[in-house]
C-alpha cells in the first residue's frame, strides 16, 4: 500500500497487473499554531490517503512534506520561523519530475492529494508540464486528479464542525476543522491546553508585500479551534474516507 | 495618468516629487464566451484603474494583457480557441522584472490590479521574488499591493447583481458580474443577442488532467449571463471607483 | 481585426475558415526623450498593423508593449527612469509561450512586427524554441515572419527623411523618423516645443558595462529630431502601409 | 526532535535558545533488488538520525525521500520500474530553497546525510546556491556539513562486513551493508528469501547513455547480499551512531 | 599571456600586483563556406588577442569556442551540418558564471572580444546579470568591454578591403574580409581553390521561422570571398592590433 | 581530425559517409598547484584525443574548457584565484545544447572523455537531457560515451605511477599521475622547480560549506607530486592511447 515499502518487482507487478490509482500526498512544512504540528498539511492527507486507498486497491506514493510558500490569508504568511517553504517555480519542476516518473512507470492514473492551499497552482502547472512532456514520449494515456481534500466537506459535515455556523473557510488554518481532524487521526500531535482564543484574524481585500504581519496573530491561528472535538475530527475522516473510496475510482473511469 | 503616454521626463518628475501610486492592470486573453471579447479580463482593470487613479493622482502602468493558463474551473479552459496563456513561470519573471524596474525607477507603491483568477499566485510568486532582489540590491522601501477588483463586491453589490440570490462566485465566468460590468464600461463590445442560457456548469470537486471537456460548456459560459443589465455593471463601477479610489492610498499609508 | 475585440467565437471562426496572418506588435516601455512617449516602440508598429492587416484580412494581437533591456546605443541605456524592460531571458519565454498558443488554435501565419531592437534576437531565440516545442507536439506548420517596421525604410523613403543626409541609423533614437512617425500617427502624443536640438551621441566603438553614461546625452535623443516633421512622417506610414499590405501576404505563399 | 512533530512554537524556542543541529536525511527512491524496500535509501539515514540526534540535542527535518536520478553504476540505473527520481537540476533548486529557508529561520548548524550516491554533486550546488543567497541577504553565518553515512565505514567496519574481502564499494547496491542495515534497522522491510544470489555485475570503465541494460542484473542487485546478517548491520549501526554523536557537535565548533 | 599555461600562483600574483586586462574570446563553431574552418569566428579573436595583448600586459582567456546559434543573415543560418551552436539563454548563463568568477579572483577590466554576430545581445546579458550579482557580493568595480574586431574596420581600411567598393557588411560572412583575415592569420586553414565565386545572397527584409533556405546560398558564403588576399588581411590585422593595443587600456582608464 | 580545423563542407562529407565517433574532450580552468598550468584537466584529454583519435579515424571536436566548480577535496576548492568554473547547471545546459547539435547534424556515437570529476554527474544530465529532446524530435540513435581517461589506469600502470603505493586516488589533484602525463604530453607547462612536498591532505569524512580552508594546502597539491618522471607519464598515455584506440570504436559496436 506504501510504495516506499515495497520492493520494485511488487510495485513493478502490482503497476503491470493492476494499473493501480497512485496517490501522492501534498502537504507543507508550516506553523499551525501553539497547538498543531507543523506538518499537519502532509500528516492529514497522508493519514487520510492510507485510510482510503485499500478501497480500490491503490498505493501511496511518498508524500511531498515540504509545499509552496505560505501566504499569510491561507497560512499566516511566509515569515514564520519553522514554515519551510519551496518557492512555487521549484514545486511545479519537482511535481512535474515525479509525475513524469510515474508516467514512465505505466501509471496510468495519479491522484495529487493536496493539504495546503498554497500548493494548488503549481500543482497544476506541474502536472501539466508533465503530460505534456509524456506527450511528446507518446505517452498519452496518463490521467492525473488534483483533489484537496477540504473540498470533500460538504454542508452536512460543516454543520457538524460549526453547529453556531461557519465564520469562514478562508480563516480554517489551524483551526476547528484541521485540529479536529489532528484529534481524530493523531491526538499525541495536539496540545489541547495550548490552543489559542483569540477573535479571528481580520484582513483587508489586499494583500500586502512585503507582508505586513499586522493583521496576523502572532500565535499563527487564524480562527480560534476551541471547539474542535476528536468527534468531529472523526466524522470528517469518516466521511472523506467513505467518500474517496467511491470518488476517486469513478473519477478514472 | 497613462505612463504609457507620458514623456521619460513627465514620468521622471512625478515619481522624484509626488512619490505616486503605480498601478498595473493584470488580465488575460481568455475566452468569455460568445458574448464578451477575449481580452475583457484586461479590459476592466485598465478601464477600472483609469478612473480610479486621478482620485489619488496615481498613474496606470500598461496593462499585463496576457495572463496565465486558464483553468477550466475559473475560465473554462486553456483548450478553448482564442485563450492565449503564459505558463505560470514565465508569469512570475515577467512580474519580477517589472516590478524590479519600478522599484529602479524609484516608485514605492505598487498595486497589482487583477481581472483574472489564475494569475495570482504567479503575481505574488513574481513580486514577492522582485522584492528579494530588491532587498539584495538595497532598496527596501517599495511596497505590492496585490488587489483582485472583484474582492471589493460586498453583500450589498451582490445582491444588486443578483436580486434571487447568487449561484456560485466560482461559476461567474463570463456571466453577469462581468458582462454587466463591460455592458457599463464599453457596451460596444457586448453581444448581448449572443448570450448563452444554458444551465450552469457542473463540475465535480477535483479536477482533472489533460483536461475532461464534459462538465465545461462548449461556449465557455459557467454559468448564464441573461440577467446581466448596464445599470448592474455601473453599480458595481461605481462602488469599485469610489472604494478603490479611497482603499488603495490608504493601504500604502 | 483587434484580438482583443473579438469573442473567442469570432476569432475562432476566422482561425478555422481564413486562415488569417496574426500579427503581433512588439515594442518597448523606453524613454523616447522629453517629446516623445514611453511607449513610442510600442505605438508604431501597433498603429502600422492596425492600417495594414485590413489589406489581407490579418488579426492584430494584443502588442507586447514591454522590451528587452535598453542598450545605449540604441535606446539610450537602461539607467533611465521610466524605461521598464523585462530581461531578454524572460522575454524569450514569453514568446515561445504566445506563438505555442497561437500553433495549438491552429494559426498558421505570424507575423512578429518589432519596433524595438533589442527585442530582436530575443524574439529570434521564442520563436525558435517555439518551433522546436510545436514540431514535437506533431504542429509543422506554422510559419513565423519577423519583421522590423523600419527595415523597410528604403533609400527613397531615406532621402525624404534626410534631404541633407542621414547621419546614421544607429543614432537615430527618438529622432527624425520615429518623431515624424508619431507626428502622423498621433500628433497629440509628441510635445514640439520640447524637442532638444543637441550635436549626435558619439559613442566609443565598444560598450561598457556599467553603462557609461557620459557619451548618453541626458535627455536620452541621440540625434536632433529637430527636422521631423508631420509630412514626413506620413511618407513614411504611407509607404510602409502599401508595402506591408503587400509584402506579408507574399512572405506567406 | 523530529522537526514535522513540532508545533512551531517550540521549534522556534529551540533554534532561538539552544541554537541546534539540524539534520536533512537525503535519499531517494530506488529500486533496491526484490528484497529491500524502493525508499532503503531515504529509510537508513533517516533511522540513522533519529537515533543519533539525541546525543547533541538536534533536531530531524523531514526526508528528502525522493532523489536524483540513478545511475547504472551506482543504483542500477533510472530505467527500472519503481525507481522515481528527480533531475539534478531539480533536486539542487529544492536543497537551495530548503536551506534558504533554514538560514531564515536562524538556524546555523545543518547536516545533509545522504544515502543515495547520485545527490551527492546537486546536494552540494544546492547548498552552494542557498550560501550565496544567504549572503546576499546578510546572513553569513549558516554552516552546512554534508555527509554520506557510508563514508563513516572504516576498515574495522568493512572487516565484519565482509570478512573475505570487499569486493567493491561502488557494487554495494542493495548489497551485503544495505541489507544488513536494514535488517537492524527494520527487519520487516528485508525478505531475506528474495535475496538473489548471483555473480556482482561486470561493467565497463564507461557510461553509456541512452542506458545500457546488458551488464545491468535484472534484479537491480549489484553483487550478492546473500551474507548480509543483522548482526553486521547492528555493528554498522552501532559504530555509525555513536561516531556520528560525536563527529558532528565537533565538525561545527 | 594565455591564462590556460598560467599556474594559479602566477595568474593570482598578476593579478594582484597588475590589475592586468583579462580578454575572454567570443567566437563560434559555425560554417564559413567551403574554404574555412569552422572554428573561423573563434580563431580571428583569439589570434587577433594574442597580439595585441602584450602591449599593455594583459591575459587572455581561454576561447569561449561554442557560440549562439547562427541566423541566416549573418552566419547563414543554424540549419547547416557542422554549425554547433548554444541557445542564447545558455550562452548568457555561461557568460554570467564566468565573468562573476573573474570578479571574484579580483579583476576589474575584462573584454568580452566578439567574433560571431549572433553572441552579441547575449554577451550583453551575461555580462549584465554578472554585474548585478557581482554588486550584491559587493563587488562593484568591476568594468566590462564588449568590443567586436570588425567593428575597428574604419573606412580607410574598407576602401583597402573592397577597392571597388563594399556590397554590404551584411553579406561579409565567409567573405572577403574573413577569408583576408585568415590567410593573414593561419593561411595553411584557407583553401583558395574552394572559394566560391557566387552573386552575393538576396534576402528579403523579413526573417522565416523556421529557416527558409531559399535565398541561402548551400555552401554557406553570403558574398564572395574571390577578392581575398593575404596582404588586405594583413592591412586589417596590423590596423586592429595597433588600435585595440591603445584604445583596450584607455577604455579602461 | 580537429573539427575546428575543417571546413564545414569536409565535416559534413565525413559524417554522412563514414559516422564517425566525435570526441569532445571535457576540461576544467582550475588551479592544479604552482608547478601545473590552471588548463591541465582540459589539455590532458584534448591530447589524449588527438593521439586516439586516428585510430579510428575520429574526430575532435573542441575542448570544453570551462568546467563545473571545484571541490575540496577533489580539486582544491571553488575559493582559489585562477579556478574558473561554470554552475553544474550551466554546465548542463551547454552539454544538452551541444550534444543536441551533433545529434542534429547526424553523429551517431560522441565520446565525452572527461578529465575533471567534478563534471562528471553535470555530463550526466546534460547528456540525458539531450537524449530526451533528441529522441522528441525522432532522432533516436545516437550514442554517448563518458569516460574519464583516468578511469582506465588499471593495476599494472598503478604500480608504475606508485611503485611505494598509491596513498589515494582522491588526494591525486595536481600530484604524481597528472605531474607525469603533462611531463610527457607538454614538458614546457610543467615547473618542476616549483613542486610543493608537503604531507598529503587530510580531510574529515564529510564537507563543509562555506568551504572550510584548513584542511586544503594553501599550494592547492593534495599530495606530493615530487615522484613525478616524465617516464611515469608516458606509460600513462602510451598505455591509455593503445587502451582507448581499441576500446572506444568496440563501445559503440
């Protein structure tokens, strides 16, 4: 299930006999308060993937621990000791590399799981390097989702996480619904007393360069996680578990 | 107002003794569907800026008229005829050089005015790389603002735009905020006898590579524009001038 | 006949049933002294394109208004505030970039109308690598023209210009031509009363690096424009015009 | 002590007051014979660090699991199935950005461990870049030691390895030190009955490109691992991490 | 003199007692019809240096033989068999390394002597990130020359060259000043008997991408080379030798 | 036999009608102590190349003589004045630029005979890189060669250079074998009066970065070259020369 675990002639036979669906994690090395980790973006994909992928019989690719440089609305910002980030041109070569690799494989289907927003762009521009690339090998068969998981939350779920209402998704960073997700999968990772409870962080429209931490809480939570629950957490896993385990099949199909 | 049309020693004097704000419009020539042209995610920003600027004595910098690969979720698509895209790194070192040279000219305030989703995170991968070279250059003083105009739609626009409620901010490509906006500024360039009225676009909560073309109407409308009318667009005009023309100097105070 | 104008419909239509000749103006943000306009290498060719693609049905896409570094013999130098240029790597990118998309919407004819001549090996080197990707995308079909607007100023046009002689063509920067050029073109962009009326740069026969800025006249003219005159100008479009309208359609037989 | 189970907070206090050794495990993703797991070589100086760490009080950043290209010579060769790799150039932007982002943090003291042969030369143009970028940025005072925990090997080591006689270092590939390694280390990921047992491989004194398969075992393994022992593998680890916990609080001060 | 047979000891001491002039020669592996030799663009700078150089005790650099790729209307395009051309992005990078080595061994005046047209706006490029790299490791005073041989042909020693007068310097590759040059220089490299004796090439004002080799004469000469003699190469050598031996260090001064 | 010497009509002749093996000898610009000149690691290939060469009637092609930056313990360290050195980035990129060239131009079998280790894994890529673009272009048979000569000094001449034993082939920069080969292929570059005779270098297992000087002899020799004899040198090259007549035309059988 873990490719790194493998020998090369079980990958090798599992990717001739199977064409299994690949799934690569993407997370980040990144502040996510007193009270999280800081790579709660690349543990909860991950977690999460090795939940899901015995559903279809998939297989784990190494997860890409370190992501593109936090921005300060999504991520508190790019000015943190211990955010340890790629500059966006230097992640799109390396998704581009490692999905060639696995085009060059026989991989015919690649999910890139994503865990931080940051990511998302140069994902994208990596993969489509990639397939272009493969196309000129003549390798034209290779289909590749990108899939944050957050998405997966739907109104249902969100009114488990927030029954007083959602303030707004764009303050979610290291708040309820990752540390709830952190209680759920990983409860060592979370110090519960350390949680802050301060009012949410309030940006203007703009954005400013260089960053101006002012309207940044200085403990790095953008919205407070007091009233995350290791129930919670457990639903959403649940949820998305049951959730891709259907999805991401039908989506290659 | 226009740098373009200034002589050297115009633009020279202004930036050594009022210290002005330089914006730079940022869009893309993407399709809009059958109704709107191809560059009207350059078109508003410049035409927003345009009237903007004399509020603060600012100066509009030519437009970024090419933007990045569109992506089928915000623009339909980079497959469509007539989108005519950077790739994202090229992006981000045409933004770097820029910003770089203004920084040389001496210009402290910069405002990266954006009509087009998909530049984003190549805008700031760009300013944010100027402003390390820069820094190492010993300048240190310039200030980005990165602004999307359509960040400043509060509720109230809103609900002028769209009285029975509003669809999805994410499938307003090409429908009624910008059509409704282009009908106020250059109603000329408006087709309205070609407006689509098709159901929205559906897509699913992933995206897939190369692009799947099922989920994305063929005239790349996401959803319909039918309900767009000149006085909405002035509406929203009229609010965006007034609130810009006051934001963005007090941004760099 | 604008790109920019067009829904992706129109010009979708025009690229599959006529098979029309692009033409895309590539000028320079750069000082043109204190009587002429920044953007003067972008104007020209723009304007010139704008008067000639009616004759063969050609599409005018949206110039690149910002060049390559300024060099002093040419331009006058970078060091000049208010010259804003992208470096000539960046801009290779951004060409190879553009006419890859306009092979991928089934373009066949391009023509790179160049008023800046820095841009010219830069172009050179996009086109090139725009070639080589598009041939391994299986497109062998597209053929690019670049064309300097001023190459065609022939030694009738010269005596007009010059009754007395022309000094030189490399001193004329913001001078005689280009003046006269914008006289016809639009006259409200070129300030008379401010034209210096200095002896010719006189430049060693090397460069220096830094720029020496003691052979570059400070007002950034490299030889009197005093001559230049509307009429003079007119001769110059008009001849141009007439040529182009033919010379291009033929380039592509 | 593992940087990923730190919320930053802590981090921060550690680097701010104890100012500690943080070690990078570089290894990649390789096929390594049908009896070790693809990513041996990222596993090994991994559980090397994280035994050693504790000795100085440093601190394990996540792994650079994936790596550079294989060579035929020294891990078989990028043509296998399972072995995903990055390009050098790749490899050397994403070290760079890493240890930029270190130095930024403050850190003064890193340690690349490496144990895959080809990261060698990029792991030191990586860091090379990162140094003067930080010097430019006016940090000076970053030091970074890279370090092969093979090279640490000396001859009483290679005695209990190979007690009749080392064939060659350079056909150690998932050979008798790997193996025994592992099976100290992590004797779930060995399946000793896979071990294949033939004669080393014969190559030329050249490299041939494209890949030449035929002096290239099928099975990946360079010369047998058939006398690989957990015990050899617990005296490398023993000697490797007790010489490691002194050799580098030395090699910084 | 030639930086090549220097031990470093030497070099260092010249350089720190001297502050010699160091020349790096620009050629180019590109075909100079059937009579020269490929390496034509690198051997005249490299000849022309090592005489000049003594006269004000400077050193020249090892040839930077490979060139930018040649274009039909200089070098007759990079379509033939034997022309081994760089991209010009490559070339700068190329440049750029090695001119900031330079800085960093403590020169100050180097020469950039160009023999191949088509190197010129990438040496400028190089030389111009060099500096800018240079001036963020705070070297600052450092001073480039981009200087091409030809460009000291003065009109005395052209009347030499083409009594009955010049067709164009445009056309003057693998023509009459080359081939004089060389069989000043090397005549056992100049075979008179495979002097084409052509009409000079007629191209029109544009360029064809891809090359259009119709108006490219095959073997490969722009202009005939039948009026070469030793003694015009002779004039051109002594005239250059003599000029570059003053006008190289008062450039300096 | 010296491409740089042939006519492009006489090259082209010879690799349409014979395919000839084309070797491109692979130096370094670096210190190699105060007896050895700093071009030593390219003159010792380029030699060697001219001798082997017509056994097989193959071509030189010119000397790459800029090579990738020098490490301690492999050449002295990238900080010595006179070692000139190019990024392996760079180094690279001109690799796959040229070696596409030879490709182009229809050389199926090219030789990049190496002298400096540290450009080994930079051929590498760059070699691999062309391959891939070569093969997107259809060109798929072409072959490449890396040999470092010294690779092919086997037991026999082992004991000639050291016949009191080899203290390590890694402290051989600018020492016995090197010394000896340049006394046999150039005499006159070898200062025998200046050979240092200290203790070899002795450097820790791992590398530091800034590059810590302690360990490097401040004469740049890593260890004694005082055994040199011309003698030695020249069963060096006789051997090397009978041993690469033979070996190279049956690698590419």
């Amino acid at each position: 299930m873990r490719m790194a675990d493998l020998a090369f002639t079980e990958y090798e036979a599992l990717v001739r006999e199977k064409s299994p669906i690949v799934v690569i994690p993407c997370g980040a090395l990144e502040q996510h308060g007193p009270h999280l980790p800081l790579a709660t973006d690349a543990m909860i994909p991950t977690m999460l993937a090795e939940r899901f992928v015995p559903a279809f019989g998939g297989i784990v690719a190494p997860t890409f621990t370190y992501g593109v440089r936090s921005q300060p609305k999504s991520g508190g910002g790019n000015h943190f000791c211990g955010t340890t980030s790629l500059w966006g041109s230097t992640y799109a070569l390396m998704v581009a590399d490692i999905v060639e690799e696995f085009g060059r494989h026989g991989v015919k289907k690649i999910v890139m799981l994503d865990g931080h927003t940051e990511n998302q762009p140069f994902l994208v521009e990596g993969v489509e390097r990639a397939l272009v690339n493969l196309r000129r090998d003549g390798i034209t068969d290779v289909r590749v989702i990108r899939l944050a998981y957050y998405m997966a939350i739907d109104a249902k779920l969100q009114a488990t996480l927030f029954p007083d209402g959602l303030l707004s998704w764009d303050l979610e960073h290291a708040a309820v619904m990752e540390t709830s997700v952190m209680m759920a999968l990983s409860p060592s990772h979370v110090r519960l007393d350390r949680i802050p409870d301060d009012p949410p962080a309030d940006f203007p429209i703009y954005e400013t360069f260089p960053i101006d931490p002012a309207p940044i809480p200085c403990h790095g939570v953008l919205s407070s996680a007091k009233s995350a629950t290791a129930e919670k957490g457990r639903a959403v896993v649940d949820t998305l578990v049951a959730e891709f385990s259907d999805l991401i099949p039908r989506a290659f199909r």
